[in-house]
C-alpha cells in the first residue's frame, strides 16, 4: 500500500508545478470525480477545470465550493448526456476551441443499475457506453491536446495523462465475447462488467502504444461511500444508507479516495512511455514491462501483478481486436450518423 503521508507529500508537491494546468473530470460533479477534482483544485496553481455532468443545479453549487479552496481557479461546466457518442463528440469540440492542451482526462461517468439492457438511440446500452465507449471517445477526442501537453518544452506542465476509474481487477481474469463485444445480445451485469474491465485493460494498452507521450492509468477505487444509489430510489437508497453504515469501516472514505487518485492521475512512477527513463520508483506497465505508459492500479495505490488469463488472452491480439471493435462502433455512429 501507498500510504497516505506519501500520497499527500506528493499531492502538496504539486504546487511546484507551473500555472494554468488543465483537467477534464467527465462525472466530475459527485463521487470520485468531484472529490478528485476537489483535490486537483486544492493542490495546483490557477488550474482550468472542465466539469463534464448532467446536473446544472448542482454543477453551479459545486464551482461556487471550488473556487472558495483555489480562488485563482478557472472552472467551467459542461452539461451533457455522454452516454451519446455524439455528445462526447461536441463536448470535446467546445474544449478543443477553448484550450490548447489537456494535462488530465479524469473519467469515472457510470451509475449502478438492477435492470437489464438499456439501449440510447445509438444502439448502444448506455451502462456499458459510460463505462467504456464514451470514455474512449473522450481519449480519442482529446488526444491532440494530451499531446500537446506531452510536448510542452517546461518539464513543470507537460503532465499528461488519462485516468479511467472502474475495476482492471476482472479484465485479468476473464476473456470478453469476441463475438459480441458490444453485447448486442448476450448483454447481462455480470457480461457488463467484465467487457467494461477488459477492454478498458487493453484498449488503454493499445492507447499507450499509439500515444507514447501520455500515460494511462485503469484505477480500481474499492468501495466508496459515493451516492450511487440515488437513482434506484428512496427504498434502495435507503437500504444502502443502513448497509454503510455496517460497511463503514471497509469502505475507503470519499475525501481519501479523491486524494488516492489524484496521486494516480499525477505521481511520476505512472509515466508514459516515452519519458520513463530516469524517472525515480517508476512502476511496472500493465504489460509487466516498467514505463510501458498503461497501468492498472488497485485502490491503494500499487499496480496489479500479471495473470496467466491475461497472459493468454494478449497472445490473441485481443488488444488489436478490441480497439478495431471500438472504432468500428466509432465510424458507424460518429462518422456515419447511423447506429450501431
């Protein structure tokens, strides 16, 4: 385990950086993303701050909280349905027009659901579209301007880096439905959740291989008390108030949570590839190799070993055959306004 006094002298450290570093949080308005962004605020210099949601209400609320810690902060917020590809499209258009490069693309946009599919009008399900689709849409939208950051010539703000928060820890134990990676029609939340998982394992792989100057980051947060269960209504939401309580000591507390995986987004030892050398405690890459520019990263800060499955499963191209899927989805709805 990472500990916190280490995680917390790196976070302060940040303030070494140079001014104006720019972070996209999509989610960034509760949980995980908005107790990340809080510390992303509290520990740079006069940061840009995009807060990709749904909730204007609360979004204006939460900027009103944020510029109080960082009074030399810029925060905007994006109101948007990203579970549309087409959405993600034009949320990445408005900050490309704003912004001439991104320091950190911070993605935990999700919900908890008991239903079975629910498809958007892209002919997608719109769990697995947060939880995969959209979130590589946004990194492959975005790109330009992580590579600007990763070319900034000042070593303090050439940061650059995408973050996904959600499980790497079942990716390295099951192998997806190569026939149906979308899930089209063996959709179920066990078949979700590992799809979600390994792909987002090995499409990060296949981002760090084609961006070497950004590093990607696939973080397991644990269980975190985060408000999830508001949108099942009052009576599950209620159940899952009282089961906290007896979870509490198990659960990993939000504002430490926030602190964890801004030194994720952060912390030098998850380098890209092309800037490892030399670096101080550089990790293992999720290929075993260190500086390989992926990581997979349990709750506490410390990469996942290697699996046999996982071992077995690259040997597949799976990696190639995932990210080809992915930008076939990408084509038929994003270039050809169809659905997939």
């Amino acid at each position: 385990m990472v500990s916190l006094t280490t995680i917390r002298t790196h976070n302060a450290s940040l303030k070494t950086l140079s001014p104006g570093l720019v972070a996209v949080f999509v989610g960034g308005t509760s949980g995980i993303g908005l107790s990340t962004a809080r510390e992303f605020v509290r520990n740079t210099n006069s940061p840009h701050i995009y807060l990709i949601g749904r909730n204007q209400t609360e979004a204006s609320r939460i900027i009103d909280e944020l510029h109080e810690l960082n009074p030399s902060s810029q925060l905007s917020f994006i109101k948007s349905d990203i579970s549309l590809l087409k959405s993600v499209d034009e949320v990445c258009k408005e900050i490309k027009e704003k912004e001439s490069k991104v320091n950190l693309l911070f993605l935990t946009a999700g919900y908890l659901t008991f239903k079975g599919r629910d498809e958007t009008t892209e002919g997608l399900d719109r769990k697995f579209s947060l939880h995969y689709y959209a979130r590589m849409r946004f990194i492959q939208g975005l790109s330009p301007l992580l590579a600007a950051a990763a070319n900034d010539s000042n070593p303090s703000a050439n940061l650059s880096r995408a973050v996904s928060v959600l499980d790497p820890h079942l990716g390295t134990r099951w192998t997806p439905n190569f026939e149906d990676l979308s899930l089209k029609r063996t959709f179920s939340l066990k078949n979700c959740a590992t799809h979600g998982s390994v792909m987002n394992n090995l499409a990060l792989e296949e981002m760090a291989k084609a961006h070497p100057g950004t590093s990607f980051v696939h973080a397991y947060p644990s269980g975190v008390a985060t408000g999830l269960m508001r949108a099942q209504g009052p009576v599950l939401n209620g159940v899952w108030k009282a089961a906290s309580l007896l979870m509490k000591p198990f659960l990993v507390p939000i504002g430490e949570s926030g602190e964890r995986h801004l030194f994720a987004a952060t912390a030098p030892r998850f380098a890209p590839k092309s800037k490892a050398e030399g670096v101080q405690d550089l990790e293992k890459g999720s290929d075993g190799v260190k500086g390989s520019g992926s990581y997979w990263l349990n709750w506490d800060g410390e990469v996942l070993g290697e699996s046999k499955k996982m071992v077995d499963t690259r040997t597949d191209d799976a990696g190639k055959k995932i990210w080809e899927h992915t930008e076939e989805v990408f084509r038929k709805i994003c270039e050809e306004g169809g659905r997939y």
